[in-house]
C-alpha cells in the first residue's frame, strides 16, 4: 500500500506490532475495562476517562504524523546523499520513524478498544434513550413530522451516551428574536433534558490559500467557479454509473453543471463538473473530472499541508461506525485532526462527531479510520459543523451511495 511517505511503501502486520510492543517494553493502556464495568461506573468517570482516551490518541496520531514527514525528509535528502555512508545512516533513520510508527498504531488502537467500551450499554436502555431523542427531534426539528411544534429557536437534538441524558441545541439569535415554542422539557423518559447554546453551520468559507494539487487527492481546496475563491474541500474519490470523480458537499456548489476548480482561487484551472446534486435528497454532490485529470484514493494527512498521504483501502458500512470509533477528518481549511464518533443515529442518515481541529473551507471533507498505519477505512464526508462545540456531522458513505451513486473508489 501506498504508505505515509510521499509516495512510499510500507505495510504494518498484526504480529509485526505484536512483537514490537514487546521487544521495546512499550507501555500500552490496560486492556481490563470490561462492558460490564464501564455501565457501573458514574457518568463524571466516563466522561474523563473519554476525555483522556481521545487526548492520548489524538498525541499519538500527531507523533505519528511527525515521524510519517520525517520519513519523507529523509528520503528526499537521500536522493542527494553523497557517501554510502550518508544513506546508510538516513536509512536507519527511516527505520527508526518506521518503528516508532508502528508503536503508535497500537498505541491508538488499544485506547479505541477502551473509548469504544465506554459506550456500551444495556440494548434495552440505548433503545429508550434514542426514542426519547426521537421524540424530542420530532417535536423541535424534524419539519416532516406530524409531531412538529412548528418555528422554534431549536438546532438539534442528541443523546449523549456518556451521561446517559438529552442534550438540546438552542440558537441564540433566533432565541433573542422569538422566545416562542421553547423547550420546556426537563426529563423525557427519565432521561434528564440539557439545554446547550449554539448554532449548525455549513462549513464554507471565504479565505485561505491553497496550491494547485495535481494529481487530485482528497483534502486539497476545491470551489464552484462561478463562487470561487470560496474555499471548500474535495471530498474522496467516487465512481458513478463509471465515471470517475469526487463528492463534495452539495451546498459548495450552485448545482448539476456548475464548474469545479482547484485550486479554490483559480478560476481558469477547471477539474470537472457537478452531475447530482439535489438537497432535497442530501447535502452532497457527485463531480465527473474532466478530461485529462486524474484522481487519486490518496486523503492528505498531514495536520496542515499534503506531504504524506493516506491511501483509501477499504469503506466501512454505517452500521459499523459505532460510537467511541476513532476518526480523521481531512480538511483544506482546519487541515487533518483526530476524533471520535459520538452518535450514530440510526434513523437520521447522519453521524455525529467529536472533532476539535475543523475551520470554515471543511464542507466536503474526508472521514475515515486509519487501517494498518497508512491506509484509510473510509467512513463519509462532512458537512455541518457546530462552530460553539467541537461537534461536526458527516453522511455515511453508504448512505452517500444509496441517495446519489457516488460510491468510494478504493485502492
């Protein structure tokens, strides 16, 4: 597989890691925190403990993108390497960041194993927790419904499945404007009520720069060119009904035929053309590239440039993203960050997400999982965001696929 290098190759084995860990005495968490106790304990101890998981994966994932740009400085300085002596010494190097990256894979996959049990829960109460957030979501939001109170300062609802308890997102703008149709609920089912301030926004934006990537990978700074230079992200790529492309978030765009440039602030450098695109059906649009340009399953993964990449192996299903997974987002804005699933709704064709590192320009950015070190699992795209949280939600690539055809093309 395409490694995190530029360009380069390497593939990490279950055992390799297995015997690593060993041979260097590496400490990893404590793997004895069963289902059973993470239900016993309070909500206060799952909480921090989520806190302190996620914390310790997120400094992994930044070492090991350290060494991943490590690698590929020594490798460009071995090209200009004068003395065997000088490329042995770089190629130790090389092996040295190789090792410490296989450590740190499994240093993260053993704190997802112990973040994920947090979330567990009796099936009789996780399905009494998202009813009674269904019941509050069609009352406040869910404009389709008969339930519908009608114009209300409500954003959103969720479960939060560390506490065991409804959070409610009031915008306070309109708040101030109307204070009609408040929420007046305090527990629903015995689950008590939390009221949050703040608002959902789509995560486009107006500034920034970013240079012109050729061949296309996901992450890079994308924009209709009747817009540009607003600044939005390319989504991973896809192939529908054989054409070749890449989603982004259909509110990017101004519809089927608009033109696509890269970068955002070019408005001569055209790389395809929207084909689907219809909100009324999802907030994603499917791009055909253009003649003559390539796309790549490679995602950007680096915190804010392109100098090493993910390659895309895999996709995983919407019923496998369980809360507590841990997630990249790949953004030409905010750049990569390291989070978590927190809600997966199982009606709403949306996940929720923690992720702290996004910036206007995200809209269209990559979510997938890490597999085997450098490749990716690709998870969906996003496109909303809470900009008063660190919140963000993103459609499941199979729900992308079932509502427009775009289905991720893997390695």
């Amino acid at each position: 597989m395409v490694g995190l290098g530029k360009g380069k190759v390497w593939a990490i084995s279950a055992a390799a890691v297995f015997s690593l860990v060993l041979l260097t005495g590496m400490m990893l968490p404590a793997m004895n925190v069963s289902a059973q106790n993470t239900e016993e304990m309070d909500s206060a101890t799952r909480v921090a403990l989520n806190k302190k998981y996620l914390s310790e994966a997120r400094e992994a994932w930044l070492q090991k993108t350290d060494e991943a740009e490590k690698i590929t400085q020594y490798e460009d300085q071995k090209k200009d390497a004068v003395s065997e002596a000088d490329r042995l010494a770089l190629d130790a190097k090389i092996q040295e960041s190789l090792a410490k990256i296989e450590q740190l894979s499994a240093q993260i996959q053993a704190l997802e194993e112990l973040n994920k049990k947090l979330y567990v829960m009796d099936p009789d109460l996780r399905s009494r927790l998202f009813a009674a957030s269904n019941l509050l979501y069609n009352k406040y939001v869910n404009q389709s419904s008969t339930s519908y109170i009608g114009e209300n300062p409500v954003e959103d609802v969720s479960p939060l499945l560390l506490t065991r308890t409804l959070e409610i997102l009031v915008n306070p703008e309109k708040l101030a404007v109307d204070k009609s149709n408040l929420p007046e609920e305090t527990e629903v089912d015995g689950f008590p009520v939390t009221i949050e301030y703040g608002t959902l926004q789509e995560t486009s934006c107006v500034s920034g720069r970013q240079s012109e990537c050729r061949p296309l990978v996901a992450g890079i700074s994308v924009a209709d060119q009747s817009l540009a230079p607003d600044l939005n992200t390319m989504g991973y790529k896809a192939v529908r009904n054989g054409y070749v492309g890449f989603v982004i978030a259909g509110h990017t765009s101004t519809g089927v035929l608009a033109n696509i440039v890269q970068p955002h602030n070019d408005s001569t450098k055209t790389v395809g053309v929207v084909v689907v695109d219809d909100p009324n059906v999802l907030d994603a649009a499917f791009v055909k590239a253009n003649p003559g340009i390539t796309v790549t399953d490679d995602i950007c993964a680096g915190t804010t440039s392109c100098s090493t990449y993910y390659d895309a192996v895999s996709k995983r299903p919407d019923s496998q993203q369980t809360e507590g997974t841990f997630i990249i987002k790949a953004g030409a804005s905010g750049g990569s960050d390291l989070g978590e699933v927190s809600v997966n709704y199982p009606d709403r064709n949306n996940i929720k997400a923690y992720v702290c590192g996004w910036a206007g320009g995200d809209s269209g950015s990559t979510i997938f999982h890490e597999s085997g070190g450098s490749g990716a699992d690709i998870f969906g795209m996003m496109h909303l965001a809470s900009p008063t949280t660190c919140y963000v939600y993103y459609y499941p690539q199979d729900i992308i696929y079932s509502k427009i055809g775009a289905n991720p093309a893997l390695s």
